[in-house]
C-alpha cells in the first residue's frame, strides 16, 4: 500500500511539473494568438502565415528565455525525488 502512495505521489509531482514548465510556452501561444486575430478582425485580412508566424515566433523567444527555469525545475525534480525513489531511499 505504501509504494502505491509514493508512486502515485510521484506522478501527481511530475505531473505538476509538466504543467509549471508548459505554462509560459501556453500563455504566450494564447497571448499572440489572441493578439493576432484581434489584428485579423479589425483589419479583414484572413492569411494563414499571419496567424502561425508571430505565434511561433514568440514561442520559440520565450522557450529560449525560459529555458534555464525548465531546465533547473527537471533536474531538480530529477536528482530530490526520482534519484533516491530509484536508488531505494524511498
């Protein structure tokens, strides 16, 4: 019953994680995208690059600012949690 609860744990960490490092990327693919359809609206023009450029742009901007942040929470959840779960310090 104890392991059930440690690996269930573990999952619901990790889990968190994936949502702490995705959010940024989310929100500024939700931020452009929002931006450049009220930029569509009010202007009439409906091209397809329009839309997918600036998105992927900024992505690829904030992915590069925040790359340390996903970095340093992976290895962090790593090395505390998984790392002595596998070593059997439980």
């Amino acid at each position: 019953m104890l392991g059930e609860a440690i690996i269930y744990d573990t999952l619901r960490a990790g889990l968190w994680i994936a949502v702490k490092i995705s959010a940024p990327l989310l929100a500024v693919a939700l931020v452009a995208g929002v931006a450049v359809g009220l930029i569509q609206a009010l202007t009439s023009v409906q091209e397809m690059t329009l839309t997918f450029v600036p998105k992927v742009g900024a992505m690829i901007v904030v992915f590069w600012v925040s790359m340390s942040f996903m970095t340093s929470t992976l290895v962090d959840f790593f090395t505390q949690r998984l790392v002595p779960l596998i070593a059997g310090g439980g």
